[in-house]
C-alpha cells in the first residue's frame, strides 16, 4: 500500500511509522525532516503541495494537528480547521480512496464536567457504575481543541457523503511519551502507544462497509467511560493494554 501520513515527525506517528514501513511505503507530509522516508516538507496551508502530495497514495492518515488547549485560536484555526479541509478536499479531488483522521476523545470530554464522569476521572473510589460514552452519543467538546476535531468530524462526513472517498475518524484517547497512566484521569482515558498504533493501522487496512465511520480508540481501562465496541465492529480492534 502507497501511504501518506501528516504529521509523522509526532509522537503517534513516529510509532506508526516504525509499524508500517516494514511492508507499505510511506511518505511523510511535514514541516521537517522524517528520517527514514520521502518527506515532502510543506505546511497544512499549503493545498498545492497537498494536492501534488497526496496524488496515487491508498491511504492518507492525518496525524498533523495543535493538540490541546496550550494554543491560539489563529494556530488551531490554521492547522486543525483549515488545514485539516485542505488535506480532506485534496485527497477527494485526487481519488485517495480512505482517509483515516486523527480526531480525539476531546469531542466528548465535556462529560468529564458532569456526574458521575466527574467522580470517574478524579481521585479517590469511582462510582459503582456508569453508562458508557458510545459513539452514538451526542459530541460534548471539551474547549476550542475538542471543538476542532468536532468540526474535523463533520467535514469528513460531508465529503463521505458527496465522493467516493471513505472517511474513518479514530477517536484517539491519551497517549503520552512515557507510555502510562500516570493521572487519575489518565487511568481513564489512557490509550497505550501499541494500541493506538494497532487502531490506526487497522483503519488504514481493513476493509470498510461504509464511507463513513467513527470510533474510540483506547486502551482497556477499568475507569474507561468511553464505549470500545465500535472499533472492534468496525475494524477488529481490540486493546491489549490497559491502567491500572
């Protein structure tokens, strides 16, 4: 398979680069250097060089993003908003036939505000039990950041709907350097590097039904809130790590 990914230099896609290059070829749409495979340096904004990039590619996974609420509106309206439209209508406009979109559990964060989500991700004993966040549950974005990875959602739905590109959107949970739940909220929404991997990996290579799909990708934690069956429905994933 002819793979692009952006934003490879990351730390998720350093790891799914190390997973796929063995048997796909790769290349890497980024503003640096990535050691180990073609690169084409250019900046989300840039639709020409998108457009050229994706040309001929299988797949196209899009890492690339201003991850959390540390930036400005101006840097996640450029990267996450527009730039993520940009590498969409360009991979609709070449004829990539799946496009695998790193959206993220901030879509549903927000009921991390209310009970008994609130007592989960804190210190001290959980709850006896709670009902689980599907993907059919209504998005409740948690700040600017979750908002854009909403929006990320809707654009791929609206060009799943209108080409014949198909679109899965993987909701990622935390995935940190140090490769553990090392919070009490962690211990909820952990998501370990090789399940991540494993859940984009499968995205991009198993076969789809539907030109629109969407999933939680997370590791299987006893404080989970976030319901794991999609993914295994979809595209077989099933985690092998888990906190505590």
């Amino acid at each position: 398979m002819k793979i692009l990914v952006t934003g490879m230099s990351g730390l998720i896609g350093g790891a799914l680069q190390n997973n796929l290059q063995p048997d796909h070829e790769l290349t890497a749409f980024n503003r640096s250097d990535v050691s180990g495979v073609h690169c084409v340096r250019a900046d989300l904004t840039n639709f020409e060089a998108l457009a050229e990039a994706v040309e001929g590619h299988d797949v196209v996974v899009h890492l690339a993003a201003k991850a959390g609420e540390n930036y400005s509106w101006e840097e996640l309206r450029d990267t996450n908003v527009e730039g993520t439209r940009h590498v969409f209508e360009a991979c609709v406009h070449a004829g990539v036939p799946r496009v695998v979109f790193a959206s993220s559990g901030a879509t549903v964060a927000g009921y991390e505000r209310v009970e008994p989500y609130r007592s989960l991700v804190a210190e001290g004993e959980p709850p006896a039990s709670w009902p689980l966040i599907s993907v059919e549950t209504p998005v409740r974005p948690a700040g600017v950041y979750g908002s854009t990875k909403v929006w990320g959602e809707a654009l791929a739905r609206h060009f799943s709907d209108t080409s014949e590109t198909q679109f899965i959107c993987v909701r990622i949970g935390l995935v940190n350097a140090e490769d553990r739940a090392d919070t009490p909220r962690a211990r909820s929404v952990w998501c370990s590097q090789r399940d991540v991997v494993d859940a984009l990996r499968r995205s991009a290579l198993e076969p789809l039904k539907d030109n629109f799909n969407v999933f939680f990708a997370g590791s299987d934690n006893t404080r989970n809130y976030r319901d794991l069956q999609a993914g295994k429905d979809l595209v077989g994933f099933v985690p092998r790590d888990g906190a505590p």
